[in-house]
C-alpha cells in the first residue's frame, strides 16, 4: 500500500509560479532571438521550451524537469541573398520560433501564473479569517 502525499496549497501554488516564471522567459528568450541566424552553437537559434512534471504521487505540485531545444521543427529556409549568413543559393537558415505560437504560449503562461497568484492570494484571505475567527 502507497502513501499518498499532499503538499500544502502553498507549495502547489509556489511551484506553479516558478514553473510558469520560467515559461515566460523563455519565451521571451524565443521571442528575443526570433531573427538571430548565427549562435555560438553554430547555425540558427533554436525555439526552446519548458518540459514540467508532476512532483511525484499525490498532489504535490509542479516539477521543472528541463529547458530544451526543439529539435523536431526543422530551421526556416528564407531567401536573403544580401544577408551575411547567406548560403551560395541566397539562403539563410532562420530560427524555428514562430511569433503567433510563442504569443499563444505567452498569453497561457500568464494566465495561469495569475491562477497560481490567486490560490495563494485566497489561501491568505482563508488563514487571516481563521485568525480573525480564533480571536
């Protein structure tokens, strides 16, 4: 027989702050770089994103496993025969980030770093009524 472990409210909400803080800059950073054609790695940026887990059995809240690159999406062939990352063709390889998506991903990262912000909002109202309540 497993035990099940609950984290307090508190803890689910403070993961799922940090782990959506971490999501929105690194979209950010994918947003950033969505033209650079050259890193330090050599060719095009590539779009990176956030892999989360659940912290365990239970509610426990939300792990940060890693930040990765997205190795499925081929780099965007653009014609730019004046650019000087340009192939003999006139082609750059561009990064593989795509504006409309990272808004979308932006826009939920907000929106339940907001969610996160409200338990723990609601759970301050809930102790400081139980104190009010106990005097």
């Amino acid at each position: 027989m497993s035990s099940l472990t609950i984290a307090s409210p508190v803890d689910i909400a403070i993961s799922g702050l940090r782990a959506e803080a971490l999501r929105m800059n690194v979209i950010a950073a994918n947003i950033a770089n969505s033209r650079t054609t050259r890193t330090d790695a050599g060719g095009p940026y590539r779009r990176r994103s956030v892999v989360l887990s659940t912290g365990g059995e239970g509610l426990s809240g939300v792990r940060i496993e890693r930040v990765a690159p997205d190795l499925s999406t081929a780099p965007k062939r653009v014609y730019l025969p004046g650019h000087p990352d340009a192939d003999a063709q006139g082609y750059v390889l561009m990064p593989n980030v795509q504006l409309p998506v990272e808004m979308m991903n932006l826009v939920a990262a907000t929106r339940a770093y907001q969610a996160n912000a409200a338990v723990l909002k609601r759970y301050q109202e809930i102790v400081e009524l139980a104190a009010e309540l106990l005097r």
